[in-house]
C-alpha cells in the first residue's frame, strides 16, 4: 500500500520542512529514519503534539501494531471466505453443466 502523497513529498526536494500533528500521521513505523534522512538532506519534519512521555509513544506503537496485524488477519480471512465462495459457484455452474449436457 503506496502512500502517493507521503511518496511526492519526500522526494520533492524543494519541500524543506513537514509539519504533521502527530509522528504516527507521517507513517506508523520508522519515523526516526525518515526523520534522519530528511535533515542529512538539509530539510526536516515538525512533529506538533508531541508524546508526553515515552511510555505513552511506547504504548501508540504497540497499539499501531496490533492494529495493523488485525487488519491484515482479517483482511487474509475476509479473502479466504471470498476464494471459497467462488470456488463454489464454479463448481455448482460445472455440475449445472454436467446436468444440462446429460439431458
């Protein structure tokens, strides 16, 4: 899942300063490289409402976490019942065939 306008804004280099309300807005995982690689790039990002301490930003990424593995389990068995629903429907229209064709 390509966020293209996160993508635009780190690569257009004329942009030198993000300001986001919380770091998760810019991405769930990984803030601190993007954030590293933006000032070695002579930019930087602007973080607004800021953790107010690390147990909380601690607890926003675990929270993160177990969200984005729901969405993929359910995602994964949400696909799964779809797959099989087909399947069926192939196979009952090969068995309406099969009838029709014996008749």
């Amino acid at each position: 899942m390509m966020r293209d306008k996160l993508l635009k804004l780190l690569t257009d280099s004329t942009i030198t300063l993000i300001v986001v309300e919380h770091k998760d807005r810019l991405t769930r995982f990984g803030f601190n490289y993007i954030e590293k690689l933006l000032v070695m790039q002579g930019r930087r990002v602007e973080v607004i409402n800021l953790a107010e301490n690390g147990k909380e930003d601690l607890i926003q990424d675990f929270v993160s976490i177990v969200t984005s593995f729901c969405a993929r389990l359910y995602g994964q068995r949400r696909s799964k019942r779809k797959t099989e629903r087909i399947i069926a429907e192939l196979q009952g229209a090969d068995e309406k065939s099969d009838h029709t064709s014996q008749t």
